[in-house]
C-alpha cells in the first residue's frame, strides 16, 4: 500500500447515476467530502462505451444532474425524433459530465477525482483503490459512507464479446464498428433485438442500406413506449398527462394481464413491432412512431431464439437453422444494456448505499432523490421506506411490478413535506419538467394533475388484484 485518503463519501464510480448523486450532494450538504473512483477515464460509466451514433432515448431536459441543464429545450425540426424534444448524443452526455466534474464538482473544492482507478474492498472492510496505470494502490478510510453506483452493470457491444461461436472468415463487428464499414455487403444482419439492435436497424437505413439486404434477428420481442407520450414543457402538457392517465385508468380498469396490455396497446401506451406477435419482454425501450415505422419495414426477421452460431452459409439458433449469403455484416447488439437485475439490497445498508432505481426507469432521479434523503434524515427504516427500491424490468409483467412500486414510492414523497417540496423544483423529476411553462392560472391544465392523482389511487385500488396473477 503505497499511500491512504480519507474522505466523507467514498463513491464508487463516476457513471451517470454517481454524478447525479453527488451534485445533490454538494448542494444538500454544506461540507461532506467526496472521493470518486472509475475505471474509465472521464465520467459518464457506460457512455465512454457507447456506439459512436448512440443518443438518449429519452428527451436531455430529464436527463443529467439537478443543477446543470443538458439540453437547450429546442426540438428536432427534422429527422426520426422530429417534434419531439432533442435526445443528447453520446459525445454530448460525455462532454456534459465532464463539464460537471470540471465546473462544479473541482470547484467546490470538495470532491477528488481517481480515473483510471479500480475499488476493491480489502480485509476488514477497509477500502482500496488501485490505479490502472501506474499500480500505485492507496488505502481509502471513509468517515461517513461508500456509495455503489455500479450496480447498473451497463453492458454494451464493445466491452461485452458475443456468447455466440463465429466461423472463421466471417464479418462479425461489434455494434461501434459499422460506422467504419470499407465496402458493401449483400447482406447485413443485426444480431439482437434491445435498443441497441434497433439502433442498428434505423443506422443502416439511414446509411443508405435498403431494407431488404437487412436480416434481423430478433430473440424476442418487446414492449415499446412512444417517446411522445412523455414530453416535457407546457406544449405537450396535454398529451403526456393523457398518457399517464391513460396508463392509470388500463391499470384500474384491467381484469387480468392479458386485458391489461390490450388496454394499453390500444391507448398507444405500449407499441410493439409486429402486432401479430406476443412481446415475450419489457425493457423500458422508447422509441418515436417514426422509428417505429422504420424497424416495421425489416421483413426478413428470424425468430428462432439466440444465436448459437455463425457459420459462412447459415446461422444456428436455439430453434434451427437458417440458410446465411456467405457476403453479410454480422452486427453484434446482443450485450442486454441492463446486464441483470441488481441484488436485492436496500438503498441504505448501514455505512453503505446502494445507487438502485426507485422511481420508474429514472436511474438519474433515484439517485439525486437518494442524495437528498441521505442529506436530509436519518432513520434508515424510513430512509429506505422513501426509496424503496423498484425492480429492473426483464418480462412483460415487469411493466406493472415497476408501476407498483413507483406509485407507493410517489404516494410516500407526497407526505413528506420536505420531499415534496423538493420534488416540486427537481429538474430531473419528468413531473416538474412536463410543468415547465404551465401558467399558474391555467386552471384546466391543474384539473388534469388532480383527474391524474385520483386515477393514480384508483390504479393502486386494482394493482393487488393483478400483481396476485403474475
Ligand atoms: C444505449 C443506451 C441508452 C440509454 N438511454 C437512457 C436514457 O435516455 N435515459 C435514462 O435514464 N437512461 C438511459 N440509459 C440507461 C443508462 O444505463 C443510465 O442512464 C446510466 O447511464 C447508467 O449509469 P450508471 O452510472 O448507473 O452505470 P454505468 O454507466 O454502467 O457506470 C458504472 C461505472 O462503474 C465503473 N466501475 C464498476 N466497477 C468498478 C470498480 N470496482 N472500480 C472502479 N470503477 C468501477 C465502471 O467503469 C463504470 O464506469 C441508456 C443506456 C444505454 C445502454
């Protein structure tokens, strides 16, 4: 060991989820310190990773940390998210978060910064930090807590190798390298069925690919939300309430999962590719009608379950075999962004927290929210009662078990005057910023927020009843 640090929190990473953790932080408490440590070498986790034409698939004006805008609230005048509020690329969220170490977190003159470092817990819950360059360790003593934010285990294409066999000779490139393609193919085929794949899909479109020269497997088929039934601003007021709502009533109104996703297919609150085809899973993917448009004109789809294998003249699947042209781009997007469901911790564990999700796929919000209780009580029963964790989404039925337990997590901030108000000014809360630019006399639109709440709790009256049949 060659040298030791001492600071209040000790937050492991410096992913998305950690730095909106510790701008809450900073702003919640006067004087806690703070040590970050990464593997990577700037902030951002899993967007150091990225494909090169990734972007949010959620508008910048919900996105980031509390205190830093990331969008400049315009929307796309043209292209597949046109009339929707503008989704950050890659390069943007990084240079955001970079702006935030360098222009918020440094000044302070609170928080230390080790990139290129790895944690490891040693003996007797001591805390080590080696670097990754130069092998130097450093003992770490933490006088208040070790924050884990890795618990997302983001797994994209270029750090997650395919699990599936490749002849030798075949074009097989991970989902980052097609912008680098040096001459056509006859075919190109997109392993994988997540955002990513579909990512994929829109990319060779939009590259000049006609859609016939493009295979798709897809393993299973999934739950879509529309990306304009969640959009900020008063413009939009209208339509996202009346989605939510929507969702609500289908809860209320719903006799068993079946029903439910009728109802909520039917609203336009679920969309999926192939309406002839039951989605087998749920994982949170949005998506514009005009992308959704895009991925329906893909007509060679396979649906025969993973890849085995890629051989020069067919590709082995779980569920056969399919003949292959011996010229085709294989595109690798089988990494499933969320690797897996994080442990079944609480938020807080004793002298550690946990940086889980405790409202609806926000993972940016739960973690703020999860600063600001830290800073602001200290019963841990109710800390955790606050942030009560909500479960990765995996399976269809996933869609309800996340509104569970978001709706008791939201019904609990309402009673806690200082949460409350907190939320109400949150820029990361979607609540807030859908009533950005609502005037205080439009009376309508708060008939809207109350019709919502009542719904809200008739939603709830209902969830057991369905919960009991999954
Ligand atoms: C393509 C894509 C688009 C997305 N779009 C959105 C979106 O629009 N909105 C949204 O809310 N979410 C979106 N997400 C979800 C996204 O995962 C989260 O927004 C967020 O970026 C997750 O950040 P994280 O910090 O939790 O995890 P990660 O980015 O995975 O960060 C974890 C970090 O931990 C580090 N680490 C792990 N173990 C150690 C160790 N022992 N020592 C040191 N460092 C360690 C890793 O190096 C990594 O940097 C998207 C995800 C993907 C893949």
């Amino acid at each position: 060991m060659n040298t030791s640090l001492e600071t209040d929190y000790l937050v492991v990473c410096a992913g998305a989820t950690a730095m909106a953790f510790v701008d809450t932080l900073l702003t919640e408490n006067a004087d806690a310190t703070v040590l970050m440590v990464d593997r990577h070498h700037r902030p951002g986790g899993h967007w150091n990773d990225a494909y090169p034409f990734v972007r949010l698939h959620q508008p910048s004006a919900f996105y980031g940390v509390a205190s830093r805008e990331l969008s400049n609230w315009a929307k796309d005048q043209t292209g597949l998210n046109e009339g929707l509020y503008g989704l950050a690329s890659g390069v943007e969220v990084l240079a955001y978060f970079d702006q935030v170490m360098q222009q918020h977190f440094f000044p302070s003159g609170r928080v230390q910064w080790l990139p290129m470092s790895k944690y490891s817990k040693g003996a007797h819950g001591s805390h080590q930090v080696q670097s990754l360059t130069s092998g130097e360790r450093q003992q770490v003593t933490v006088r208040r807590k070790v924050v884990n934010a890795t618990h997302a285990r983001t797994a994209v294409p270029s750090t997650h190798p395919p699990k599936y066999a490749v002849a030798p000779g075949i074009s097989c490139v991970p989902v980052n390298q097609i912008p680098h393609i040096g001459r056509p193919y006859a075919c190109y085929t997109v392993v994988g069925s997540g955002k990513t794949g579909m990512d994929a899909v829109l990319w060779l479109i939009q590259n000049g690919v006609p859609p016939h020269r493009t295979r798709w497997i897809m393993p299973r088929d999934a739950w879509l939300m529309d990306r304009a039934n969640n959009q900020p601003g008063a413009d939009d007021f209208d339509r996202t309430i009346g989605s939510t709502i929507g969702q609500f009533e289908s809860i209320a109104e719903a006799t068993s999962l079946t029903d439910l996703f009728s109802r909520l297919e039917e609203r336009g609150s679920l969309m999926r590719i192939d309406r002839s085809v039951e989605p087998t899973t749920y994982r949170c993917a949005v998506v514009s009608q005009a992308e959704l448009a895009q991925l329906r004109r893909i007509e060679d789809v396979v649906r025969m379950g993973h890849v085995k294998a890629i051989e020069p003249m067919q590709i082995v699947l779980a569920q056969g075999k399919v003949p292959a042209d011996p010229d085709t781009l294989y595109i690798d997007c089988s990494a499933g962004a969320i690797v897996k469901p994080p442990p079944a911790l609480p938020v807080f564990d004793g002298d550690h927290i946990n940086l889980l999700m405790v409202r609806w796929y926000q993972p940016l919000f739960s973690a703020a929210l999860t600063a600001y209780v830290e800073c602001h009580l200290g019963d841990q029963d109710a800390m955790n009662a606050l942030c009560t964790v909500v479960p990765s989404p995996e399976a269809p039925a996933d869609w309800l078990t996340m509104w569970a337990v978001t709706l008791a997590n939201t019904a609990r901030w309402r009673q806690h005057p200082g949460v409350h108000t907190w939320l109400s000014q949150f820029r990361l809360n979607s609540v807030t910023a859908m009533m950005r630019g609502v005037k205080a006399d439009d009376s309508a639109k708060f008939v809207r927020i109350k019709e919502s709440g009542a719904k809200a709790g008739a939603a709830a009256a209902n969830l057991p009843r369905l919960l009991a049949a999954i």
